[in-house]
C-alpha cells in the first residue's frame, strides 16, 4: 500500500538494557529475542511497512548492535530504507525519539516501540487521518489489565483524553498509550524542553500532555491485539499472539535473509 498523503518517516526504538527480562538479555539486545518465528525487532518494522512508510530509522543501544544492523542490513528485503542512529545510555523514549531530528527534517513521522506486538488491522488509515489533521502529535490506546506498568490515560466525563500518568501506583483508567505515536517536527521542541521525570527519563506521556490543552493531540483505540514483550509473562503472551495469527492465515510469512 502506498501513501496517499505527505511523506511520513519511520522510527523504531531498539535501545534500552530490558533489565525486566533478565538473564534472557545478559549477552544480547532484547529486540533480537524471538517472538513465534522471527526476532521481535520484525514485528515494529512490519507495522511500519503495513503503512507505506518506506524511510525507517533505527535506533540502537545497548547490547549487539552489530548483530542488529546485520540482522536489517540496509531494510531492501523489506521493501525499506533503512539508517542507524546509537543511544547512549536508557534515557527514556522522547530522548531516544529526538535523535532522529535530523532524519526526520520536515516530515510527519510515526515512531513505533521496538518491542511493541501488534496483530490487527493495518494502521495505514490511522496514519492518513493523522496526517490530514490538524493534530501535532497521536497515539494509539488500548485497555489492559495491568495499567500500572505503562504510561495511563486520564479522561474526562466525555470519555476524552485530559493527562497521561507515568506509570502511577494508583491508574485512574485502564486504558495507556501503546508504542506508537505519530508526531510532527515540532515535536522535538517539546523534547527539548522537557525537564526529566522522577524516573530519570524524559517521558513520552509529557510531549503528549503538552498538546491536549489547545487540542492537538490525536487518539484512537487500537482495534487488534497488543503486547509489548517487555517482560517473560508478556514475551509469552506476544508469541501466543503471533503464532494464533499464523494459524488464521494472517500473518505474513518470515522476511528472508538479505543476500551477500
């Protein structure tokens, strides 16, 4: 499927030292663990793909880069271009997501989690709507039972979205942003003036926050089925997700190899 609107470039974040998955990411980057029948990593570019975004930047860290970039190679086999960009350091996803200001230029752009499973419909006409909107920034959210583990969604009596909460103790919804924002340059302004969280990071929920009050931040509820494959119990269910997909004819078949 090609875009019938502006450019939109691709982010996938593949950093972080996934210490919740420990002793499966001692020697190795966690978005090269296997989900059902290919890496995690797949999963993130596939959605990227399944919107005709065909510029991609990949974000590194941590643990086997190498064997990441040799794992993409240059994206062709994909149908992708795809670049590399390295992340010092675990400094939350808005950090990770302003290292890509140069990559990005003038384009809207679709960020998506590195760990981030998603079995569902295509988000090619979710991308369209955001780009033909008047919506600086947007995200995808879907009900768990486990909201305190994610950033978490705060509503009001007419259901729409007036704050996100880091990770609180005690969610006020079950209902939290999953791995996939779509944003606009400007967004990296924000990124640049945010002041890190009581974590230590600079979190994805305050550059959303900082267009709800002039309502241009843009929700939707994601219709398929999610995991983040961010800790054993959820690497699990991600694969379950994948292989019942597999058994419905859904799922595409695994991206060959790039040739020498």
């Amino acid at each position: 499927m090609l875009l019938r609107f502006a450019p939109m470039k691709g982010i996938v974040l593949a950093g972080g030292t996934a210490t919740r998955l420990y002793p499966l990411t001692i020697v190795t980057n966690k978005h090269l663990l296997p989900i059902y029948d290919r890496p995690m990593i797949y999963y993130p570019i596939e959605t990227l793909a399944s919107m005709g975004i065909r510029e991609v930047m990949v974000v590194v860290g941590g643990k086997s880069v190498g064997d990441v970039v040799e794992l993409l190679g240059d994206g062709s086999h994909f149908g992708l271009d795809l670049t590399y960009r390295y992340q010092s350091g675990a400094l939350g996803i808005a950090q990770a997501i302003g290292l890509a200001r140069d990559f990005v230029g003038g384009d809207a752009f679709c960020c998506v989690l590195g760990d981030n499973i998603l079995r569902g419909p295509s988000l090619a006409d979710v991308a369209a709507e955001f780009a033909a909107s008047e919506s600086a920034a947007g995200t995808m959210l879907y009900r768990v039972p486990d909201p305190e583990r994610f950033g978490v969604a705060e509503l009001d009596s007419d259901g729409r979205v007036i704050g996100f909460e880091e990770k609180p103790s005690r969610p006020k919804s079950d209902l939290i942003p999953i791995g996939v924002y779509f944003l606009r340059p400007d967004a990296f302004g924000v990124i640049e003036r945010l002041a890190p969280s009581g974590r230590g990071e600079f979190e994805i929920t305050d550059v959303l926050n900082h267009y709800i009050p002039d309502g241009r931040l843009f929700t939707r509820i994601y219709e398929g089925q999610w995991a983040d494959a961010g800790t054993v119990p959820s690497l699990l269910r991600a694969a379950e997700l994948a292989r019942d997909d597999d058994a419905a004819g859904r799922l595409a078949p695994p991206v060959p190899r790039p040739t020498a």
